[in-house]
C-alpha cells in the first residue's frame, strides 16, 4: 500500500507514531506508589569500557534524564561495564499515558466480561483501579515494562553504536512457559501465556504454525492413503493420486480461510486489530515534517493553528501534531530503481541454475568429452557454490534495496522484504524440481551451449519423487538438529572463552545480566516463517508426486514447534517488544503457492505422468561392445501403435528407455525395435529382459486432449477455490457480538465513573 496515510506520524516522548488526535486530562498522579519495581529488567553492555567511559556516562545521564533508574556494574576480569536499567510504578505509568498503551480492564469491571475475550481500555492514571494487577500487584507485566522502555533506551544510545542493549529473561515466567510449552510436547500451546511473555508478533507465530500443524492431519490421511495404493500397486499413477490432488487443492482454501478467522480471534482477544494503524515509525524512517493530523476527512493542516498559538499559547503550541511524511512520486521513483534490481537478480539465478543442471550431464560423460565419475562431483560443487554466492549477494541487496524505499513501519518494511526475499527462495528452492519434471527426459538442450538436458533414471515422475523425497524429510530432519544444536553449542563456546578470562581458581556463578549476554540475539521469525512457506510449496505444489510429504510435514511441524519454543526459551535472549494484527504478507504468500499448487499438479498429471497419456515404460542396459551407441530410432511398428508416439534411446547407449501410448500388448515389436538399434552385435539384448510397465488406470489421450482437460481441470478448482474463499467470512460472529458488547460496556464504566467524580 502506498497512500500517503501510510507514510504519516507525530512525535512522542520515545520516537515518532502515527498521529492520532486524543482529548486531553489533566489527572494528577500519587506520589507515593506501593508497589514500585526496582529490579532491572533491561540491560546495556559496552566491551572494553575503560576506553569508553565517557561514552558510557554520558548514555547513564540521558536515561536518568529520561527518568529511569540506572545502576552501573562493571566487571574488571572482562573490561564489560553493564547499565542495569529499570522503572518506578509512577514513572511507567506517565510513559503508558504519553505512549497510550492499552492495558487489561479487570474482568470484575465489566458486567458480562467473558474471561475468554479480555477488554482493554487506554491506561490513565484516574482509572487505575479498573485495570488487572499482576501477581506481584503492579499494572505492568515484564513485557509492559520492555515495551515501555526499549525506545527510549534505543533513542539514547543511537548516536553511540558501542552498546550491546537487550532485555532480562523473567525467571519465574522463563520457568512457567519450559513446563507448559518446552516439554510439554503432547500438551496444546499456551497462546495467551506466550504472548503475555514475548509479545504478539512471535505468539501470532506459533499460533499459526500449530494451526497449520493441526490442518495438515486430514491431509496427511488421505496422501498416506495414496501412496499405500502406489506401493500395493507398484503404479505411481494410480487414480488415487488424482483425487488426493483434488482433496488438497480444496484443502489449501479452507485452512488459509480458517486460519484468517483464528488469525482475527486472537488479534481481538490481545487487542492488536488496530495495531498497523496506531504501530510506531522506524526511526530509520527519512522524510519532510509538516503540522497536522488525520480526520475522516484526510489530512488536516494545522501550521496557521500553530502560529497563532506559538504567538498566543506558548504552552499549547507543542500539542500540535508533527507529521512525518514520505511525498509520493519520491516512493514510485524508489521502487522504479528496486524493482528491475530484483528482477534481474531473479532471472540471473534462473538462467544460471538451469544451464548448471545442463552441464551436469556433460561433466558425467567419459573423458575426453566429461569428467567421468568426477563430473558428478564438479557439478554439484559447481552449483552449491552458484546458490551460497547468489544467497549472500542478494540477501545484503535486498536489504539495501528494501532500505533504500524508506518503509515507516516495522511491519511495512518486513513485508517489503518477504516479498524480496520470497521470490529468490521460491526460485532457488523449486527449480530444480520443475527441471525434472518439465525438461529433463525431453531431448532438449540448452541453445547457447548446447548441453543436454539428459535423461530421467526410470521416469521423470519417479525421479520427481526421489528428489522431494530427499528435500522434504532429510533436510528438514538435518535442519531441526541443526536450529537447536548451533544456538547450544554457540552458548557453550562463548562460556568457554568467558571462563578463561577469569582468573580466579574458584567457582564463580556469573549474575544474570552476564549469563544472558552469552545468549545469541532473537533473530526474528522472519526465517520460521520462510521455512514453513518452503515446506508447503514442498507439498502442496508437488503432490501429484509425493503424496506423504504432507506427513513428513506434520511430523516435522509438531516437533518444529518444541524446537522453536526451546532455541526461544533456553537459548535466546529475551526479544524486544514486537506486535502485529496478522502475519502480514506470508499470507499473500501462502495464497500464491496455494492457487500455484492446483495449476503445477495438473500439468503433472497431464504432462509428466502416464495417468493421462497411458505411456508405458521399458527400461533396458544395451551394453554395445567396444564404444558403440545406440542411435535414435523409430521403427514402423511403433508408428502403427494406437496413439503412437516417438521412440527415444540415449546415444550413450547405457540405458534405453522407451515412451510409448500402448495397452501392454505389443512387446514382441518392441524387442524386434530394441535388437535393430545395434545390430552388429547380436547377443546385446536376451529376449526375455524387457519387463514393461503397463498403467491399468490411464485414459489414453492424445496430446491436444491432455491441454484441454488440464486447462479446463484447473481453471474449475481455481473457481471452486475462489468460490470457497468468498463464502468463508474472515471475521467470526462471536467477534463481531464481542466487539460491539464490549464497546457498550466501557463506554458504560466510563459514565458511571464520570458520574462519580
């Protein structure tokens, strides 16, 4: 979206926010607060600070400035001074006003308040009795006090980048959440308790991915269903695939819009529907400042306003707005530069994936025309190291570029970024399965090389398999071990070098602010997110080929969760605040593959497997003596097949493999074809070596025929799809009813507390 209201924001006290007009109060604070938190909760560190002291007081004086407490530890065996920061109860109260934070309303203020469905109103000191206390008695949780500060402690050491700043772990939540969500693995997630601890966005995370878990069961039945019928079978077109492809492109539909509804329950229940519209702007943000607000009506100019109270009302002229604008034509001229950057990357990576997967038959080839049983070797070295350069030279240009556009909001700038991002990985992560599946086994070769595009070991279709195959369950298995095993032993590591800078020759316990410092950053569910996308194209886009990758899915998903929740849990630094309404573009995302996945499975059924063409398959080594090939050849008996088709041998002649629309009763014409490629050797090919494969299930129809009912097929589930996703409202009733009760019941408090003063 590129409207000027997305680029729009009025200064706070800790960075700039979208403007929103708000009635004043002049409410008078305690002064004497009974339960004020002392404890740090938030910590700046500085390596080598003897030669930072300056630095270091002079961040000290602009958070006591700030009106936070500051208490300084420094650790002479590791030259590490530490800024251990906290808040008094009346110091985040004034900050929860001046920010309008919305807190929980206790529920015995609301007459018919469901425990389920919380109400939350803007914190005003007057009102504090209205609001849920913690445990402990404080308004404020752990989580409120981080969001409270975090900006006001990124502001006063932007300008002195030798801060290592992050927040303190709640031991006692810590504990909680390893009992109910860490090793609890048979238990359901506590949502409410994941997001009171570490915000919305990353609860909005696992909310979606045990959602998606849970959907992938149905689907897991019905794939493993049909691949049973193929094993039993030994038919990789067996009619059930047909069907489970149908069952799945119905399904994809459903759980996207389900998931909408649960996606709007939980953003209700934690009060974020409206958080894009309210979201703070990145203080990277760039852009030309003007006085006003939006109304109804658009923007408001208020700079006459403001001249007249400068001159009138000194002490009123700085409650005027201040906007922070991006003007538009500047946004279109950005993405006029990033947008063919992007491209170009895009297509470079596809032209040079493709041409690789070309010159990997040359390299197989004997020498002196390949590398022989090196080539192999070559060309896979040849292209991971093609995939890691393409991987690290776009990442850090798509940063960049994403920069360079200037997106106001943390949630704008990451959906710019996925978008970026999702491409290269779509690209980089299914191409080499689209070149099995659509140009391999075909006879071409490439044009500016000439490299073949080789041929497929048995059928395309079983070497689609092997390869999803391969993706699905043993990359996922290594990459689970591998996102808990690096974040643990990065944290032993890190102890290791600790301890050896400590000379002491007893036991020494570090303090908690040292201990989390060891702790890698939270790097944010950007990458969760990527991985679930690329497993659902893994299987949704190719499940005419490998119908159980849905189960590997949902045993890799179920442990997944328990993965993330302990590498978040045990072996991470506690994240900054984060929220979020929804789960921003990866829904766009997901829709794409979903709608991808019915148009790739058709042409799958129609073009890669027998299930349409009733192709039968001969597999036999020619052995030809003495360096022979076997020549392309097709003989008149084949020409005379019903629904004929071309024989096809590989020139190498180490294998032949025969594609012809057949019933299974012409073996004996074939064996006289196979015998007349070499005939200067007449004891190449026993008779009774050829075992074809016949397909029972197959409709037999020629090549126009199969364009047509792929066309047709698809474009029916597309509509069916679309048909589905508009009956399916995104917003639940119950939500709905809520919203409106609830709004009456606090207007109602309000009246009643009006009339009381």
């Amino acid at each position: 979206y590129m409207g000027d209201d997305s680029r729009t924001a009025c200064k706070t006290m800790s960075g700039w926010k979208r403007s929103k007009v708000v009635p004043s109060d002049t409410g008078a604070y305690r002064n004497v607060r009974e339960h004020d938190h002392n404890e740090p909760f938030y910590v700046l560190s500085c390596a080598n600070a003897t030669e930072k002291t300056q630095d270091i007081q002079a961040a000290k004086e602009r958070l006591e400035g700030d009106g936070l407490q500051v208490h300084e530890e420094h650790n002479p065996q590791t030259n590490i001074t530490y800024l251990l920061i906290s808040a008094t109860e009346d110091k985040l109260e004034e900050l929860a006003e001046k920010e309008e934070i919305e807190l929980r309303l206790d529920d015995t203020q609301l007459p018919s308040s469901n425990p389920n469905i919380p109400a939350y109103k803007d914190f005003h000191p007057r009102d504090r009795h209205l609001f849920k206390k913690q445990p402990d008695g404080s308004l404020f949780s752990s989580l409120d006090r981080i969001r409270l500060v975090q900006n006001i402690v990124r502001d006063a050491v932007m300008s002195e980048p030798i801060f290592d700043r992050y927040a303190l772990h709640d031991k006692t939540e810590q504990h909680a959440l390893e009992r109910t969500w860490v090793k609890a693995w048979f238990s359901p997630q506590p949502m409410n308790q994941i997001r009171d601890y570490f915000g919305e966005k990353i609860a909005m995370y696992f909310a979606f991915l045990g959602h998606y878990t849970k959907a992938l069961i149905p689907l897991s039945i019905i794939g493993l269903i049909a691949q049973l019928f193929q094993l039993a079978t030994g038919d990789l077109d067996h009619v059930s695939v047909p069907i489970y492809c149908v069952f799945l492109a119905l399904w994809t539909t459903l759980w996207l819009e389900m998931w909408k509804r649960e996606q709007v329950t939980w953003a209700f229940k934690w009060d974020v529907m409206e958080f894009e519209e309210e979201e703070s702007i990145r203080p990277e943000f760039v852009g030309a400042i003007r006085r006003g607000a939006y109304t109804g009506a658009g923007f408001v100019e208020m700079d006459g306003m403001y001249d007249v109270l400068k001159n009138t009302r000194p002490e009123l002229a700085d409650r005027v707005p201040i906007e922070k604008f991006d003007p538009f034509y500047k946004r279109v001229l950005r993405y006029c530069f990033s947008v063919p950057i992007v491209g170009c990357f895009v297509i470079t990576t596809i032209v040079g994936t493709i041409a690789i997967l070309f010159f990997k038959n040359i390299a197989s080839l004997p020498a002196p025309e390949g590398f022989g049983r090196f080539g192999g070797i070559l060309s896979a070295v040849v292209n991971a190291g093609f995939i890691v350069f393409m991987n690290v030279v776009y990442t850090k240009v798509a940063e960049k570029l994403n920069n360079f556009e200037n997106h106001p909001t943390d949630t704008a700038h990451e959906d710019a970024l996925i978008a970026k991002t999702f491409l290269f990985q779509f690209v980089n992560s299914y191409i080499s399965l689209f070149f099995i599946a659509y140009i391999k086994g075909r006879g071409i070769v490439l044009p500016i090389f000439g490299f073949p595009a080789g041929t497929c070991r048995g059928t395309c279709f079983e070497e689609l398999a092997t390869q999803l195959f391969t993706l699905v369950v043993f990359k996922q298995g290594v990459g689970q071990v591998q996102e808990l095993a690096i974040p643990f032993a990065k944290n032993l590591v890190k102890k290791l070098l600790r301890s050896k800078k400590v000379t002491t020759t007893t036991e020494v316990t570090l303090p908690n602010y040292e201990e989390e410092q060891l702790l890698p950053p939270f790097s944010g569910t950007f990458a969760d997110y990527n991985e679930m996308a690329i497993q659902f194209g893994y299987v949704v886009m190719f499940a005419a080929a490998f119908p159980i990758a849905s189960v590997a899915a949902l045993i890799n998903n179920w442990a997944e969760i328990r993965v993330d929740a302990s590498k978040l849990v045990k072996f991470s630094r506690r994240p900054n605040y984060q929220g979020c309404e929804d789960i921003g573009t990866w829904q766009k995302v997901f829709e794409i593959l979903s709608m991808l996945s019915v148009i790739n499975n058709c042409c799958l059924l129609g073009f890669t497997s027998m299930w349409m063409s009733g192709k039968c398959m001969f597999t036999q080594d020619v052995g030809c003596e003495n360096g022979m090939t076997c020549d392309y050849y097709e003989h008149d008996s084949i020409r005379a097949m019903p629904h004929e088709s071309l024989f096809h041998m590989d020139h190498q002649g180490q294998e032949v493999t025969i594609l012809v629309n057949c019933t299974g009763l012409v073996h004996e014409s074939l064996k006289r074809t196979l015998r007349a490629c070499c005939p200067t050797d007449p004891h190449y090919l026993p008779s009774d070596s050829i075992h074809p494969v016949t397909n029972n299930h197959a409709l037999f129809l020629s090549p126009y025929e199969i364009v047509w009912v792929v066309l047709v097929v698809e474009h029916l589930l597309l509509f069916v799809k679309y048909v589905i996703a508009e009956l399916i409202p995104d917003k639940p009733a119950f939500i709905e009813r809520a919203e409106a009760s609830q709004k009456f019941e606090k207007e109602l408090i309000m009246d009643e507390e009006y009339a009381k003063k």
